[in-house]
C-alpha cells in the first residue's frame, strides 16, 4: 500500500466566533472565513482525511515530497521524518504535523476497518466530558460576570455534565486580570452546582507566582480538582515553586513547545501534579501517545487538551489516568449541539450520564459533508 496523493481542500464557510487580539475565541457577527480538509489518498483507493488548523503551503511541498510512495502503516517513520524536519523547517508546525498524523491514522483505521481506538488497544467506549467554558468577555448575558458563569453553569449541570473548566477574564477584555473575580467566578459556581460537580479552572497565564499562589490556595478551598497554567509555562521553575506551595493539583504543561520531551522533564521535576498535552499542540495522535505511555509508567494522570476527535480515541485507549475529554468551547449564546455544515453530524454528542461516546466509525470517524465542501469549493 503507497500513498499517491496529497492535497489540501479550502472551502468557504460562516463563523459566529470571532478571535480577541489575545487569539482567544467569543460570540461574534456571523462572518465568511475559510476551512480545510486534508486529503491523502492511497494507491488501493483508501483515502485518510483531517480538518483543522495546518499550513497547506508546507504540506503542499516538503510533507508531500515525504508521504508520495511511503506506506502509511510506517507510521512511525513518517512521523519521525516530519518531526526531525521541524529543526529547520520553522512552518511545519505542531498543529499541521498534527493533520498528517490524524490523516495517515485514518487511513490505517479505515484500511483495517477498525477505529484507531481499537488499533491503539481500547480501554472504554465512552469517557467522561467535562463543559470547557470560553474565556470570559463583556456581552450582557454572555460571561460577564460571575453570577453569569453561575447561570452557565447551572444549565450545563441539568444538560448533564458532572465536571465544568473555567477560562475566566483575560486581555484584552480587562486589562488586568484579577485573581479577586477569578475566586468570585469560582465561587458563585460552587454555590451554584452543589459539591458532587467537579470543577477546574484556567485564568490568566502570566499571573505573578503570588497572585497563581493566592488563586491556587482559594481554589483549594472551594474544592477545585486542578487549576491549568496560570503561569507562563516557560518557566519550569515557577511551576515547581507553586506546586511546592499549594495544596491544589497543578495541570500541565499544555501550550509549551518539546511533546514527550519536555514533559519528561516536568515529571522528573515535579512541575505539575498532573501532566497534559493535546493533539493540536504537540504534533498528533503519534506523539500524544507516546506522552500517555509515559505518564503511565511514571504513575501520573495526563489530561488531555482540546475536543479533537482524535481526543477520543486517544482517551478510549486510556483508563482513569486520564478522566476527561474537553468538550467545547462552550457560550450560553452560542451552540455547540448543531454540527458545522460540513459535517453531518457533531463527533462528540453528549450523553445523558456526562459521557461521550468514543467513535466507532473506521479511521477517526469525521463525518464530512462531501456535498457541502464541494459546494465551497475556494
Ligand atoms: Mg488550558
């Protein structure tokens, strides 16, 4: 089996969420923006396809030039390739070395029929989700305040989640964010959902280590499970000092550069009490996993960042050391329980019991709407 072709798709496409200068998503005017699809096809006719953030332009040339003729079950020599590449080819970056990988996967799976849970071995058919929250804003009736993440908080509750994560006030909606509103947010959601709802926080990433102290200590209080970066996660350092410090579960790291590696060295450091990583972030399912291994053998939970369907294979194929999928970004004036027009349907539907199902379809289990992309062609 060879791969033969390589291409990226642009369809045209409505938003209703707009960035903040911070990159941070919220409710916004519906608004024209582009998507795309990975495609790889294969010489037997098997095609392996990924949606998401990538870089068409490097995928077009140098990840291209790799994948013609190679055979995709050499998965792991496709992704080291591509990795030792990254050294110097600046713009293949973790999240379009994150659409090759979830493509070739998908090849394999939809090849042997089977999804990739089961290929990685499977563990559990559904996991427990938890409502991520977007990052708090200004809209009246959105998340404005506190008691507005409380209202949020009681209808996701009755919607049936049994865990809720906090993104409270970041610039540029305030200035200077405050560890004071952060606890009143918190706090009013506590109130709100009783003590059997679990809740998590991830505020502002670049507190001083007093104020992610104080913040960490006042969560601990109100019974918070972990709290995610509240420092910048370029600092080992800092990290180690708060987890000295506070009795919360500090989760991490998400959003710094280096897959297993770097992670590697915040367990033999001790920088956080619970590891994380995503498929966006760091590089795909392929890295992702190695990561999970590696927790595992030190005896420590990972948690996984982002609502990727990959996120659910990966998760089937964990057990409790890694509790939750990430489902969202969540707004009370926005839905997330329509699917996007191209796609037939939302990959992770929630559950009466606060679970999602884990894909059973062959490959990764999009459901694209061949109709619709086509249509939209750019
Ligand atoms: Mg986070």
């Amino acid at each position: 089996m060879k791969i033969i072709d390589v291409n990226v798709l642009k369809f045209h496409a409505v938003s209703e969420v707009v960035r903040d200068s911070e990159f941070h998503v919220h409710p916004g005017p519906r608004h024209d923006t582009v998507e795309k699809v990975l495609v790889i096809k294969c010489d037997d006719g098997t095609e392996g396809i990924a949606f998401g953030p990538m870089d068409e332009r490097v995928i077009l040339s140098t990840v291209k030039e790799i994948l013609i003729g190679e055979d995709p079950f050499f998965r792991e020599r496709i992704w080291r390739r591509l990795v030792q590449l990254q050294r110097l080819r600046r713009n293949l970056t973790e999240d379009t070395l994150c659409a090759v990988d979830v493509a070739i996967w998908d090849i394999c799976g939809k090849k042997l029929n089977m999804p990739v849970s089961k290929i990685l071995g499977q563990y559990r058919e559904t996991v427990p989700a938890y409502a991520s929250i977007m990052v708090g804003d200004d809209i009246p009736g959105g998340l404005d305040t506190p008691s507005s993440y409380a209202a949020f908080a009681s209808k996701l509750v009755k919607q049936g989640y049994k865990a809720i994560k906090l993104h409270t006030w970041m610039p540029p909606i305030v200035p200077e964010p405050s560890v004071k509103m952060d606890l009143e947010a918190a706090r009013k959601v506590r109130e709100e959902v009783g003590e059997d709802i679990t809740l998590l926080m991830d505020p502002y990433h670049f507190y001083s280590r007093e104020e992610a102290l104080e913040l960490a200590d006042g969560l601990h209080s109100l019974g918070f499970l972990w709290m995610e970066e509240p420092l910048d996660e370029h600092s080992m350092e800092n990290y180690i000092w708060l987890q000295k410090n506070t009795k919360l579960h500090i989760c991490g790291p998400e959003t710094i550069e280096g897959k297993m590696y770097s992670r590697a060295d915040w367990i033999r450091h001790n920088a956080a009490d619970i590891g994380r990583a995503g498929v966006i972030y760091s590089g795909g399912i392929t890295s992702v996993m190695k990561t999970v291994h590696l927790y595992e053998a030190n005896g420590m939970s990972l948690e996984l960042h982002g609502n990727h369907i990959a996120s659910l294979h990966i998760l089937g194929a964990m057990g409790i050391d890694g509790k939750f999928y990430e489902r969202g970004m969540l707004h009370p004036l926005l839905d997330y329980e329509t699917p996007k027009p191209w796609f037939t349907k939302i990959h992770d539907p929630l559950l009466s019991d606060g679970t999602v199902p884990v894909p059973t379809e062959s490959g990764v289990g999009y459901s694209p709407n061949w109709d619709y992309i086509n249509d939209n062609l750019l």
